[in-house]
C-alpha cells in the first residue's frame, strides 16, 4: 500500500494487506486448502503437515477490547497478535475476504452497502435488499454481484461452515459457501456443540472448519461496545470456546480465532444527519453507501467544488472528505485486479470519519437503525482484530 498525500483522521490505523492483516491471513488460509504441501503460518501449521483447523470469526470483537475488557480470559490467554482488518472494518468487507482470500478491492463489496446501477442503485450485498427495503432481483444477480470464488471451491481440504441457521442457507452464504458442508445451528450452545461434532467427524483426515458467530457484534450495535450485554455476551463466548478446547483435548486440532472488526460508540450528538431538504443532499446523486464511520459519495459532476467546499467549511474536526481516486489510487482498498464496478462503488469522494463521529442519510421506505456501537471507520479500536491460537 501507498502512503497516503491526504489527511487522514486522527490517529488512523491504516490497513496492513501484508502478513498483518485479515487480508494477508486469508490469502494464506487460501492457498493451504489448495496445496496439499502448503503450510498455514497463522495456524502454525508446518508445510506439509496434515492438520485439522477449527477457525472461529467472533464478529466484532476487536483487539484492543479482549486487551481491556477481556483481560484475564482464555481467549485472551491464548492471543497471539493483533492483525488489522481490511477498509472499510466492516463485515460486508472483512467476511468476503476471509471467504475468498482477496481484498476489497478486487472482491468489490466496499461496505454494507454498495453502489451498483444493475440492481437498483443503493444496495446492502449481504441480505440482498436495497436502502428502501426492497428484495434485489435480477438475472444471474449472484455471478454477477459476486465474480470472485470462494475459496472453498475445488479446495483440496474438507471444510465446514458453522453458520448461525437464520444466515447459513441465504443467497450470500450459499453462494461463497459452495465447495464446503454448511452445518446451520442456533444459539452459542449448539454452536459450540456443531463444532466438536464436525471435528470429530472430520477425524483425523485434517481440514478446516470454519465457524462464525454474530451476536456479540449485534449486542454491540444495540447497547455499546462496553455495554453490560456486550461484556456478559464476551463471556459467554470464552467459556464457550474454552469448552471447544476440552471436547478436543488430545486430538492436536489447531483452534484459531479471530473477527472481521473492532467497534467504538458514537454519541447521538456527534453524528451529521443529512436531512433529505438540505444543501448537501441536493447535490448527491445517490443516497450514502459504505458505513456511517466510512462514507462514500455520488456527488453530481456540477456540485463537487460546492461539496468541497462544504466540507472545507462544516467537517473540520468531524470527518476528512478525500477523492475516492486518491483513496483508491493509495491502495486503502487493497492488491489484486479491481472489481469491473469498483469506480462505480467508490464514488466521486470518501468521508472519512474522526473518533466518534458518525454521518447518516435518509431514503424513504428504509428502516432507520440507531446505533450505539459502530465501526467501518480507523481507529484502532475498529481496525484492529485477535490473532488467537490454540492447540488442543
């Protein structure tokens, strides 16, 4: 990655697309389950062993909260490093590349939501619905929306996913799950319990099972980051993990856990709500898409010297607006041939968003969601993630 001749907000942790980041650590998960004589460096896995990896992606969970909040427990315990996520530090963004081994970039889904003109404008890519709330429909809309393979397909490795039942057969997981056995499950028990049975399944053939768990991120939204339920949920997720680790002991399984994000809170009064009968709404083309902590504009050809200006004169303290060629000419998004629509996706400009600070929209029809707990911005609370090995 270039460094960046743009401002950046205060105190930024940039993206690490080398052997530092979610990037770098699924690119090499990529290449193991395609070379049977591959090694797996974060798993500590030697080239050629055969090895049974059970991956946990606890969504949310950011390093610096497991060095604070999480201090003293097992997973805590077994933390290895911290490893960057991808930009923006968001789910859409950070879970497609751990599924497919290549970068935003290239994989195209900049955010939540993304912009692409052939299903509707403004779209969240993950449920598949657009910003007023309707279902996207279109043909062949999956290889079109998604090119990339998933890195399960014609992998030489069995693999699993463990994958909450409510998400584990949508069009999203079907189609980046092909190649894989996808077991659903509900609540963290059974979660915990479809892990040692695919892994006693597995036996001792080797393999990956990969398994993800959402709700300490939702908690997190709903209530804070630091929130009584976010805490209490954490804890349930180490005893849960630490139960994993018994069921197995003696079966030398490589347990690995990480996640796709970190969060911060966001006070009501520190977030830009650009209401739909304002200046600045009048000159984008196209409602808001990435995050609210990363922000990516259609600004009208006519209006960019007047958004610039605007945010010149509204956003100092609060955001950095840069163009998204300069964004995307630094590498924030990362290696590998861009994504055929990532022009479109990035739009004319990026606000990148200070400590705190969060930007909004409105698009009628669409379900407004407050939110305590956010991310997709560069703080380190967001940026950084647990790098955490054990073995069994």
């Amino acid at each position: 990655m270039n460094i960046p001749k743009f401002p950046l907000p205060t105190d930024s942790v940039l993206p690490d697309y080398d052997t530092g980041g979610l990037y770098g650590f699924a690119r090499s998960l990529r290449a193991w389950l395609h070379d049977r004589h591959a090694g797996w460096a974060p798993a500590e896995i030697e080239p050629g062993e055969r090895a049974l990896v059970v991956l946990i992606v606890i969504d949310g969970l950011g390093d610096r909260f497991l060095c604070s909040a999480g201090r003293g427990s097992a997973l805590h315990g077994a933390r290895r490093r911290a490893l960057t996520s991808v930009l923006p530090s968001t789910t859409a963004s950070a879970v497609t590349t751990l599924n497919t081994g290549v970068a935003p970039a290239e994989h195209g889904l900049n955010g939540w939501f993304i912009h692409d003109r052939r299903f509707g404008g403004v779209i969240a890519p993950l449920p598949l619905v657009r910003r007023s709330g309707e279902a996207v429909e279109a043909f062949r809309l999956l290889p079109r929306l998604f090119p990339v393979a998933p890195m399960y397909h014609h992998a030489c490795r069995p693999v699993t996913l463990v994958s909450p039942a409510a998400i584990a057969f949508s069009r999203f997981s079907l189609h980046h799950g092909r190649g894989a056995h996808i077991e659903p499950y509900r609540g963290l028990d059974d979660f915990a319990v479809a892990i040692v049975d695919m892994a006693l399944a597995l036996g001792r053939s080797g393999g990956l099972i990969h398994a993800y768990y959402p709700t300490f991120d939702a908690l997190s939204h709903t209530y804070g980051s630091r929130s009584d339920a976010a805490l209490a949920c954490f804890a349930r997720i180490d005893a849960a993990v630490a139960a994993v680790r018994g069921a197995l002991g003696g079966r030398d399984v490589r347990l690995v856990v990480t996640a796709d994000h970190g969060f911060i809170d966001a006070p009501p009064e520190r977030c830009i709500d650009l209401t739909p009968d304002g200046e600045v709404a009048a000159m984008l083309a196209a409602p808001l898409f990435g995050e609210r902590r990363l922000a990516f504009c259609r600004v009208r050809e006519d209006a960019q010297d007047d958004f610039e200006a605007w945010a010149a004169a509204e956003l100092g303290g609060k955001a950095v607006a840069i163009r998204a060629r300069d964004c995307l000419d630094a590498g924030l998004l990362g290696p590998g041939k861009p994504h055929a629509r990532l022009a479109e996706r990035l739009g004319s400009h990026v606000l990148l968003m200070e400590s705190g600070w969060t930007i909004v929209d409105h698009v009628e029809g669409e379900h407004a969601h407050t939110m305590i707990g956010v991310h997709g911005g560069l703080t380190a609370d967001e940026m950084l993630v647990p790098l955490i090995v054990a073995r069994t």
